[in-house]
C-alpha cells in the first residue's frame, strides 16, 4: 500500500496536479508544544460536544501533522490514522515519537480515502474525523461518499469543507492550478499578491489603529500553523473543490445522517465544519 501511494503522490506532485501538504506540515513540527496541544484537545471536546475519547475507536483521514490524532489520543480515544502525502504520515510518525513513543493505541499508515478497498478494510469507527481533506482529494463527492461506511451506527462523522463561493471560488482555483505548476523558484510570483490579498487589509487597519501586526502575532489559527504557513497551504491547496453547506447536510440527510453541529464560514473562503450522527449501516453507495 505504502509504496504505491508514495509512487502516485509523488508523480501528481511533480506534474503539478497535487500540492505537498506535508512539506508544510513538516516546517510546523518545530512549533508544536504543550500549548497547541491542549488548543487541540479543547477544539476537538467542543468540536464533539465530548469531554473525552474513552473507549472509543478514532479515524483521522488525512492526518497531516498528526496533531489531531494525538489530541483523540491524548483524550482517550484507539487512534487509526492515515493520509495520501506520505511526507504527512511521516510528520505524523514523528509526533507520536515525540509525544507518545511505542503507543499500541495509536496506528499511522499511509492510505487514500478514493481507495476502496483499503476503505472497507479500516472497519467502523465511534468517530470519523477529517478537517479540511476531502476537497483536496480530487473527487471531493465520491471521498464523502466513501467515508460514511466507516462510521458506526450513532458514531459521529465530523468534516470541514471549503465553502463555495461562487466565482471567487473559481477563481481561486484557477490560481492554485498556476502555483502548482510553476517551477517553485516562480511560485512567489503568485504567492506574495495573494498574501497582499489576505493579508493586506488586516495589516493595514492595524497599522492605521496604532498596532503593527497585531493580528499577525495574535494569530491563532483552528490547525495550529503560523500566518504564513496557512497562506501558502491555502494558495497551493490543490486539488481544490467547494460545496455550499446546504448541499453537503443535504447529501448526508438522504443518507440516513442527522446533523448535530454546523459551524459555517460567513460566506468566506474558509471552512464550513459539519458534525453528523449516522443513525444504521451505509454500504459505499450510500444506501442505508
């Protein structure tokens, strides 16, 4: 399994259809500590409306750092985690051996959600987790499509997904297309204009207010990654899709879902976070 992913990540990297994720999520490794991992735990209890894990089974896909799976763990919870950048399962690897070393409960694994076979082989699990992955994958529908079978009747499904906004929206993925697939000695060609774009504004009221950088020092994004980090991971994310929240609680409705929790956006280019109940068994063509 492993070899194969590596092979196929690699190739999409170099032809410029896939952004490294796990590159940036290695830089991010040198910054972790006692405090975003208690942020981590604190997101994922309100995320969950839980006050711990015990006793339960947790799916992290698209682990990328590892941060997550080891606030599930830390809470209690038989962490399986897995991701297609194997740059990410590294990263991830190293943080249970910072954090957690020779932990039975914790499993990290290379794995794509668009595999099927590796799906069904996974199992149910209490919890289904995967923040900001499943547009990323190429086959944004089929990837929800495949992981409700992994939740187990009253087991919870939490995911987060770009919201869609329209031509902003295509726009944005025209130029995530173009940073892919310039030479990355060009990629500043398109990144600083974009960060003016993000970041400009804010820079800008804080200086008129008397406070330079303020927002930037003050920053504390939900994934635990410094400003810069998360503008690069958000101008090079792709592949790149975006559904609107009607129509991802629509999608799991007929699906024998019921949604408990909906944090949206504000019509932003950020995530819309979902938490769903599965209310019986779901085979991989959505029927329950």
């Amino acid at each position: 399994m492993e070899s194969y992913i590596m092979n196929d990540h690699r190739m999409e990297v170099e032809q410029g259809a896939r952004f490294e994720f796990g590159l940036n999520w290695s830089k991010f490794l040198k910054v972790v500590d006692e405090n975003r991992l208690a942020r981590a735990e604190q997101t994922l209890q309100k995320l969950l409306a839980v006050e711990d894990l015990r006793s339960m089974n947790f799916l992290d896909i698209g682990c990328g750092s590892g941060l997550f799976s080891l606030a599930a763990r830390r809470l209690g919870a038989r962490v399986h985690s897995f991701d297609y950048d194997c740059r990410s399962v590294a990263c991830a690897a190293e943080m249970k051996r910072q954090f957690l070393p020779a932990d039975s409960q914790w499993v990290i694994e290379a794995g794509s959600v668009l595999d099927p076979s590796y799906i069904k082989s996974l199992g149910q699990f209490d919890v289904v987790y995967s923040w900001g992955v499943l547009h990323h994958t190429g086959a944004m529908w089929q990837a929800l499509t495949n992981v409700q079978g992994l939740v187990k009747p009253g087991g919870k499904l939490a995911i987060a997904i770009y919201n869609d906004q329209g031509l902003r929206s295509r726009c944005w993925l025209l130029l995530k297309k173009a940073y892919n697939r310039l030479p990355s000695g060009f990629r500043w060609l398109i990144l600083w204009p974009a960060f003016m774009r993000l970041w400009g504004p804010t820079l800008a009221r804080d200086l008129i207010a008397g406070s330079p950088f303020h927002n930037w020092t003050e920053y504390s994004d939900i994934r635990g990654m410094s400003p810069w980090r998360d503008v690069v991971d958000w101008v090079g994310g792709y592949p790149f899709e975006v559904a609107k929240p009607e129509n991802v609680f629509e999608f799991y409705q007929r699906r024998g879902f019921t949604m408990i929790g909906l944090s949206t956006c504000g019509g932003g280019h950020g995530c819309n976070e979902f938490v769903f109940v599965s209310h019986g068994h779901h085979d991989q063509n959505g029927r329950s």
